[in-house]
C-alpha cells in the first residue's frame, strides 16, 4: 500500500519529533511505499562496514536512515517558516501545493489535466 506523502525530493522541511527535533533539512529521498524520508542532516546512524574486496576501504560510515514523513513539516519558501499544505488548481488547471498560512503557491504537482474526449489518434483500421 503506498501512502500520501506531503513532501518531495529537494523540498525544506522541519523535523517535528524525535532525537532530531527541532532541526531543518533538505529532502535526499522519499520512499512512497512506506511512507518514509530521508532527510539530510537528520537521524544519523554509524555502520561499520567491512571491506568485501581489496579495493574497497572499511571504517565506520555515518548516514541518513529514514524517518516517518508525518514527523517532518514543510518550510514555506514565501514565509520561511513551518507551515501545512493544502492542494488547489490554480491557472491553466495545474493542480499546485499552497502554503495555508501565507496562501501562496509553493509548486505545481501535476501538469495540464487533459480532459477526456475524442481523438482519432491511435485508432487502427483506417488503412
């Protein structure tokens, strides 16, 4: 089952909960199936990792695990603050993400909604 996930790829956001409270990021990657981000800067874990050739180095590695995307909070560009988001169509029936607490438009989610109608392209048997 995947899950609605507010946020995107690149999107600032501010974390709500946990060890990281309180600190802000850029988004590395999202995971829709499980409803998971990876925030940058946030819930570091260290690995150690054993070298698997003679090339490859071991050590300890310290990364970005994943944490739940209800935990994390969208930064308005506009307001440069934690706000929530609601969707809307705007001009040229864009469906667009909007910061409700300064009404302004953060980004466009989905492009022209081609509305369904007849065409002949793609049809076959007029040869």
């Amino acid at each position: 089952m995947t899950h609605k996930i507010h946020v995107r790829v690149d999107d600032q956001v501010y974390v709500l909960t946990g060890k990281d409270t309180g600190k802000t990021g850029k988004i590395i990657a999202c995971f829709p199936k499980t409803g998971r981000v990876i925030v940058q800067g946030v819930n570091i874990a260290t690995r150690h990792v054993k070298p698997r050739s003679r090339t490859q180095q071991g050590g300890i590695i310290r990364q970005e695990m994943p944490i739940d995307a209800s935990n994390v909070m969208l930064v308005c560009p506009n307001c440069k603050r934690p706000s929530k988001t609601g969707y809307r169509f705007g001009d040229d029936n864009r469906k667009v993400r909007f910061c409700k607490a300064c009404n302004e438009t953060i980004s466009v989610v989905r492009k022209n909604v081609k509305k369904s109608g007849s065409s002949d392209e793609g049809k076959k048997g007029d040869a």
